[in-house]
C-alpha cells in the first residue's frame, strides 16, 4: 500500500476544501432514486432494506394471524456448500443474491421463477479461501442505476448490468496475498459505491473505499488508523465522540507505539448506513492487530470505532472509539442503526449500535455524543459500566487480558455478545429487534510475528456458552434510550441471523441449527418455525410481487458462528476459539446454501 | 482379479450342488423381516419399494382431491452438491438416505427431524471420484434386521447399527485404480447383501456379488462376461432366454474375440428385483466394452442381458441377452418390475423392463421367454422390432455403428430411451408409469486400447433432442403387454426421476429444471408443482408419520443427464457425449442436495 502514499495526499489535498463544509451541514444527499426504491415497501433495494439500516419492513399481509399458515413458496440452491451470510435483494420484479465464495451472483425474474435471468461467476483469486479468518461468506450485493455491485472474497468490486449481469467494471480493492479479503455488502451513496476490507487477523490495516458508480474509479479511501492523511481527519474539526472535543493533530498515531499502527487492524467488514440530511456515512471499525494487547500499548486509534464520514470526501466528521486499547477482539463493525429518540423531551437524530463488547450504544449522529450505553447481554463482565461522561468504559481489571496469561469466564467472548447479524428497529415500537449471543471465553495472550499473508493473531481463545449452561443465543426487544430489555428469547446457539421486523407485528428471523422463525413482536412468543435445509446465518427480508407478500431468506450455515462445521475442525481452540462453542450444531443440521421463498397459501 | 480365479473354480464347484435345484423350483425366501415392512405402506423400506421394484403405494390420504395443496413440511441439505440420484428409506420412526460422494449417510428420528440421529462420513478413496464415468451419484442404503447397507463410490460396502450408526463390517468390493466405482443401492434377500459394480467406460468386467448379511465375508461373486465358473451358469440348466435353451457350454467366452471378455464390461450398477417364490434375484448387465464394436466381434454374451439368479447361489437360471453385440452403449442395467401379467387369457408371472435401447420387454420370469416387445419411445430407429421368435432386434443397417465413421441420428442416444430412473406399476391400473428420455445421437467408434484405471470407450458421442426439437423427456403411462401408451406428458429436459405412483392415483416425480411434479394418474395432467433448490434426478417416496402421509424426495441435479453442469463441462462431446443435451440447464438451476418432504397442511 506504500506505493499509493502520495495519491493520497493529493487526494487529502482536494479533499480539504470539502471538508471547509461544515461536517454539520444539512446537504441534500443519497442515490435519490435509490433512496425513494427503498422506502418501498413492495422492494427490498438495500442490503439493510434502507439507508436507515432499520430492516423493518411496512408490509403487514403476513401478520400474527396468518402466518402460522405460512409455507414455502419456492427454493433455488446458492450452488455453494458454505455459509450464506447475506440476503436477497428485490427491485422491482428482480429478486438478486450472492453466494458465498465463490461468490456467484444470481438474478431471478419473480415472473419466471422457474428460470435464472442471468448468473455471474467471477474469476476468483484461489488464494483468497485461505486467508478468510472465518469462513469464506458474503453479505450481498447492493444496487443503484440499473447496476448490481458485487464484492467478491478477493477483494475485487464488480459493477453489473442489472438486466444482464454483463460486467461493467471491476476494481481490486485489496490483495489476498496481503491477508486481505472482501465480505461485505456495498452501500451506494449518490455515484459511490462504499466497500470495505477484511483481514483484521492478518495484520491488515482497515480502510473504507469510494469508487465511482459509473466508472469504477477510485474516489476516496479513508484507513482507520494511521496519519491524518490516511484516515482523512480534519484535526481541528473532526470530533471525538468521547470528549466532544476535536480530534486534533496525529489523533490515531499517538494512541500507537512506533511503527505498530502500520499492522493496526481497524477492518471495516460490517454494514453501513448513511443519513441523506447530514450526508454522512456511518460504519465501525474492526479489532486493532495483534490481540495480544501488550504488544500495542496504547488506546490503538481508531480501530473499535464508529466513524461518520461525509459522503462526498470521506472525510471524518466525528470518531467515537467504543474500546479503547482493545485486549478481546471486540471488533466494532457492527451495523449502525438510525432513528430519531426522544433524549430529555428533545427528539435526537441518533444512531444505535450494539457492540461485540456487549454494550448497545446510542449517540447523538451529529457529533458522535455518547447518550446511552447498556449492557444488552446479562453476562457482561469485561467491563462493569461506560462513562457517559468520559465515553470511556470501566474495565474490570482481572478481565483485562495480558500476554501468556490465561484470563478466564471473560464475558462476551471474542465473537461478540453481538456479531455483524444485523438487528432490526421498529420505528412504531422504538425498540431493537436483534440477534445476539450468550457466550464467554478464556483469553490467552501470545506474542506474535508479522508475516505477510499469515495469521496475526497473538492469542489462544476458548469460548463456551455463558453461565456453563446451554444457552448461545437470545433474541430480543431492547429499548436502546434506556437500556430496558422488554423480551428475550434463549437459543440454544448463537442468534446469528438478522431479524426483520413488520408491521404485521412479527419478528423473522433464523437459527444456527436451522429454524427459519416468526416470533410475535410484542412478546417473543413462537407463531411459526421451518426446518431448513440448513442452519441459517443469512437475514430475512420482505416483498410484495403479485399482490402477495414474500419472505426470503438465505439459508446455509457457516461463518465464524459455526467455523468447525464449515471448515471440518475440531479441537476447541481453532477457528479463533469458536470451535468448541458448537461442536454439537453438527447433531442438528448440515451445509448446503439455499434460498427459501415464503408465502401465505 | 486373476488372484481369485482358483477360488471361484471352488466356490462353483460348491454351488454345483445347490445349482442340482431346478431353476424354477418354488422355494420360500426372501428376509422375511424386511419383505413384510416392505408390504405395510407406512414404510419404505427398500430402495425400489419392495422385492417386486414396484414403486407403487397404497396410501391415499394425499390424492387428487387435495394434492394441489401440498406443501414442504421439511428439508435437509445432503451436505454435497452434485447429482443426488437415490432416495430415502423410511423404517418405522426412522429415515435413512445417503448423499452423493462423499456418501454421507444420515438417520432422522422422524419424531424429532430438529436433530440428525446419526451420521456416517465413510473414510473413502479419494481416487473414486476421477473414474467416475457420469457424476458421483449413490442410489440409496438399503436395510435390514437391523442393518443400514451401504455402498461407497470407491466400492466399499459397510454395514451400519440402523440405531447407532456403528459401522458392523466393511466389505472391499473392488478397486477404483481399476475404475471400479460403486453408485447401485444394495438389495438384501435373506441373509445375503446383493451389490453390483460400476466401471462398464473403464474396461471393468463387472459381477454381481453377494455378502453375508451378518459377517461381510462374500459368500458368491457372478461375472456378466467369461468362463462358465465365473458367470456361475450350469451350461446344461441355465436357459438363454432368447432360445428357450440352456445356454451349454462356454456361451459368453465363445461370444467373443480372444481374450477380449477380460475387458468385457457387463457391469452391474442398476436396480435389483427379488422373487422370493422362486428365489430368483433379477437384474441387468451393462454395455460391452469398448463402444467401438468392431474391436469386439461377436454377441459378446452375457452383457446387455437380464440375469435371473438363485439367491443362495448365484446361478443363472437364464439370461436374456437383449442388445446382442451392442454397438450404441445399451447398457441393459435398467430395473426389473414383477408383476403378474394376463397373456392369452392365462396369468403369468412376468418381469417387464424398459431397456436403455427403447424397447419394453415383457417376459416370463420364470423362464426368461420373451412376451412381448415394444418400442416405448416414438423416435426408436436402430432397430425396427424384436423378434419375438428369435428374440433379436432387427437392427436397421443404417444405424449400425462402425470405427471410424460418424453414424448419424441414431436414436435413442447412449443415455437411452430410458436410463436408470426407475419406474413404478400400479396394480390396480396394470400399467407403467416412467420417466423417459426423447434423444438422439451421431456416434463415431474409434479403436482404443486398454490401459488400466483409463476411460476405454472408443467413441466420440454427440447427443440431441429427438426431432432436433426441444423435447427431452416423457413421462409416460405405458402397457407393457400390449405396447400401448396411455399417456405422455412431454419434458424440455430427460425426464430423469424415478415415478411413484399411490392409491391416491397420483404420479409423483421430479424434472432435472427442479420441479418436484403430481400429475393426475389417469391422465397425466399436472395437478401440483414446486420449484425445488435443483433439478431432481433422485425418486420420490411415500411414507405416514403420527397419522399423515408424506412424501419425499433428494433434490440435487447431476448424473449423466446434466454431466456438463455437474462437471463443469462445456463440449458437447464431452461427457460421453452428453454435455450438449442439456447445455441449457445451467439457465434454470444449481447444484445442490436437499431432502424435501411434502405433506398437507
């Protein structure tokens, strides 16, 4: 990446004179036509069903009282064995998905559902399966313009002709030979198309990238940690969302011993959202490199951190970094949820988050202000609050991990009282609808050597449901301005799929072992389940085609949730500590993508 | 296999004394157990249904009054992705079915379908896979006393705690360094576990053999092609079907050229039938090697032929040769229905088979005489009847087939009017109801030699729909003691799953585009469709559970049918000329195994 130094200032340099806007500014922004495709209700246009990331749906065809009759309308094999992590999009009669690798994208006219209107394999680096820390999936693909864009594991970007599946453009956003791979779901702003990179194990330092919609051009990459260059801050302007105060100069290289910030991980593989009004995109950023913590002193900013970003330049407008100094893997790229709250008799434009540390957050989205933060799993104990003063949270300190130390029952493990399943809110009800897990580790730190393309890990890891008991997962209804929790559901594995809510009143979403769900939203209680083909991990969606509402989700099981059944491993401690945690998901269910399609009869 | 030789000269000579059993004797047999689960329709509990390969069951609860409202009740992913060509077994509360390579075989607890009871993943030669003619498709386990038998591609048979899942014994029963691949679903009569051989393109000589039931230990092994003692024939009793007489001495070694019956084919990878009256098992041998005929001068006895075979012995009591001298990959292996049959006024016990060469034959079970013989597909042209005297075809000159020279339109092509797709009777209607192939081929022998664990087939094939239309497949209504079709329902692609047909007077089977079809028996008209993950080449069954019929059936296309899109093949050549028919198919589905089991609400 050194080689790309000086375009960078340069790009630094045009970016500036953007970034004199004030980063509070109300612009008009967003794909106009993408944004109002997504306020239908009759299509499903974006990877989180809108800008807003709320994966609620208007659509109430299916409701409490019909959808115990629910039955599955149609199916169509991914052609892939491992997990399916994404979801389908449908605009208007075209419903597209993504495999996992090797990353064929399909599209499906809802009119010939007995037909493949087209499917895209791309040519794919070999090399890319072996350096995905945890299993080899995708989160989607995105649409705008009458264009499909496709990320694939090799980090390459693919714009398609949505009629033909005919290659428009290709970027190459990374390098597998670097560690660096691709999951994630593109976000298209106006004519950019935002992906992110993978490789926080493998000493990759994240970065967040805008091509161009229509040619493929690189526009803006913003690195996580770095110089200010390189992580596109203004320091006299781009807040910290901790102190309110700015950034100020080397904000990121100054949390860094010597050279360290050059591994420093803060990957950006999760989900983003984007407010049209504040023209500013929301996303977290990963675990800083190593997870051996004492091999990085420092608060390693800005891995662990949401950013808002201006749309346009790439620039910051704030930062908030949720654990500082990361010793657990506490990955921030967990999806940003965006919704107006009621803060003290004011309503607030906020942004809502639940963090793999096991905290939800709320903040104010103009400035990063932390508002709220609560335990949204009971057995978090690696910290026992977060100051809202200082934004910072009070560890625990026998829960701090430390270098050939073996630190046991830390809660929530490496994995996240929350992974990147993205949750649901209910604008009607004001409540998050999400998936989450229940599970704790023993954390023994190592020191670790770079090499390039190989694990940069630094630490043995062993996860086991919390409280020693046979619970993984929990559904639930979570008031984020409060912290109140008004359900929860147990699993017996890790709630890995993203809920989708309805004004039919009803919750969806699916199992590790293989359930597809439908939960009453008032109260937990099971209307509805299917047994899958396979355990699922993908995210229902909804549409209406014909005058009768569907529900498609991606089922096949896989991810890190389920790395020993996905990879054939078996010993605890592989898979960065997962495998143990569901060695009898094998008991339940099998791999195998398919897309499940229902309907009332 | 020249090791053995001395062995089988003493198992014969051991045989002799049962072979003193005339032929035809009446004897009880059977496992009696298993022929009785066989008979309650709740189950299923042979891979064909019962001894009889009937595919026909009596419940009724699904019909043609309420079909239209099936629906999936549940599914399971096989855990591969290529051809699923089997189906499951349903044994009192549980279900059994195996997948394609690598033969996972799985038990569900019908009571409990949330969990998979057991799974057995068989440590399994990864050489198989390469010398696999036509995908690496499995045609079911089989059970008994207790038993799940099972065969492996790389020829192994195990024996399986039906509860546990333990492995009990392992049988080798071949070499795939020699191109010996197993894909047949064993039959089990009495204490006796029957398995065949595939390898017919790899100049395999192939056996049927039979293992104890209890022990694994082989108990007798028949040849299709060479000396008297291998194809276990008493010269002065086993009749040759086509003549009435017995076949006398050396009838296959004197049907070929020098040594070339090592290399003879004759394999025996299809459907076996039981008459447990007359102890006879009863099945098909494969094509002989190579495909060029002129290589092989000479009926080339005793492939292309229906065996009829004491069970406790294995001694022919006939053999009827169907394609003598085959010069177009008539591979003869289809299955057996037996069935009683009204032929001038008198009932006689009869066997019909629809043979890959497009003819029904209808004979005496008890003899091998031949009672009828009829074209089942309209476009058969290489042969322009059977003579019902003489019991040969009357092949057409013009579509003999010669090295070197490009035989055109030859039909049907090498897949056959019909391959293995098994058919169902119905006993009430006397009819036969059976998914067909409408194809055609150009065929140009070459000469080939012989190299150990190398294809030896000496032709370069190209197939096509029949009438250079876009009609692939029929399933058909046929009455095979007159020749007459009932009814044909035309398909875009091979009809390529076996039908069942039910006292609910419904059709069940599968399309290789992935509709999972119940056509009205009477009439053949659709009456429900379900668009499944991937085509269907597997064969539905029936069975009841907690008072409820179900239906089920392995989605997951492949096999030779869709070779190209299980292999990725794009020549039409390629394949064994296959890759060409059904170059479209990749338009309409995916690879992908799936147990989907249908059920009214």
């Amino acid at each position: 990446m050194k080689g790309t130094r000086g375009l960078w200032f340069f790009i630094l340099a045009v970016c500036a004179s953007f970034a004199m806007t004030p980063p509070f500014a109300f612009a008009q922004g967003g794909n106009a036509s993408l944004e109002s495709t997504s306020q239908d209700p009759n299509q499903w246009a974006m990877p989180l069903g809108n800008y807003s990331g709320n994966r609620h749906s208007k659509l109430n065809q299916i409701n409490t009282g019909n959808v115990s009759k629910l039955q599955v309308a149609w199916t169509m094999s991914t052609g892939t064995l491992r997990g399916q992590e994404g979801q389908p999009l449908v605009v208007g009669d075209m419903l597209y998905f993504e495999s996992s690798y090797p990353n064929y994208v399909y599209a499906v006219d809802l009119n010939h559902i007995e037909k493949i209107a087209w499917k895209f394999a791309p040519d794919i680096d070999k090399l890319a399966p072996s350096v995905a820390c945890c299993d080899v999936v995708n989160r989607g693909v995105a649409y705008a313009n009458g264009k499909i864009l496709v990320t694939t594991l090799d980090t390459k970007v693919y714009a398609l002709d949505a009629k033909t599946g005919k290659v428009l453009w290709t970027a190459v956003n990374g390098d597998p030979k670097l560690g660096q791979t691709t999951t994630d779901a593109p976000l298209i702003v106006k004519d950019k198309v935002i992906v992110g990179i993978s490789g926080g194990e493998y000493g990759v330092r994240g970065y967040l990238t805008a091509y161009d919609l229509n040619t493929g051009k690189q526009v803006w990459r913003a690195y996580s940690v770095g110089s200010d260059a390189d992580i596109l801050v203004d320091p006299a302007k781009t807040i910290d969302g901790a102190t309110q105060q700015p950034v100020g100069a080397n904000s990121s290289l100054k949390t860094w011993q010597g050279d360290d910030w050059k591994l420093g991980g803060g990957t950006t593989w999760g989900w983003y959202s984007y407010d049209p009004q504040l023209n500013l995109i929301y996303y977290g950023s990963g675990n800083p490199g190593t997870w051996n913590p004492d091999q990085r002193p420092g608060d390693n900013k800005w891995s662990t951190t949401i950013f808002a970003r201006n749309a346009d330049t790439g620039v910051a407008a704030w930062a908030y970094q949720m654990t500082p100094h990361d010793a657990w893997d506490y990955d921030g790229i967990n999806e940003m949820v965006l919704e107006d709250s009621q803060i003290g008799g004011s309503t607030v434009p906020t942004l809502a988050h639940f963090d793999r540390n096991g905290y939800s957050y709320l903040l104010d989205r103009r400035s990063g202000k932390l508002l709220n933060a609560s335990k949204f799993d009971p057995s978090v104990n690696w910290a026992n609050s977060v100051d809202l003063k200082t934004g910072r949270p009070n560890v625990d300190p026998a829960k701090m991990t430390k270098s050939d130390v073996n630190v046991k029952n830390i809660c929530p493990a490496a994995m996240g009282a929350k992974n990147m399943q993205p949750m649901s809110y209910d604008p009607r009800t004001k409540l998050i609808y999400a998936g989450t897990n229940h599970i704790c580790m023993d954390y023994q730190a190592f020191s670790v050597k770079y090499k390039s393309g190989f694990p940069y890990v630094g630490a043995i890891v062993n996860m086991f449901p919390a409280d020693n008991g046979d619970v993984r997962g929990r559904v639930i209804a979570f008031d984020a301005t409060t912290g109140q929790t008004k359900w929860a559901n147990n699993d017996t594995f890790q709630a890995y799929s993203g809920p989708l809510t309805t004004d039919g009143n009803i919750v969806f979403y699916g199992t590790l072992d293989g359930w597809f769900r439908a939960l009453d939203e008032s109260n937990g209680k099971l209307l509805y389940q299917f047994k899958a083909p396979s355990g699922i991990i993908g995210n229902p969606i909804t549409y209406m085609h014909g005058g009768k509402q569907y529900v498609a989700v991606l089922t096949g099981v896989g991810g890190w949730a389920a790395i020993g059944l996905a990879e054939g491993l078996t010993k605890g401690t592989e898979g960065l500590g997962a495998v143990g945690l569901t060695r009898s998901l094998a008991d339940y269910t099998n791999l195998g993508g398919t897309l499940v399609v229902f309907t009332l009869p």
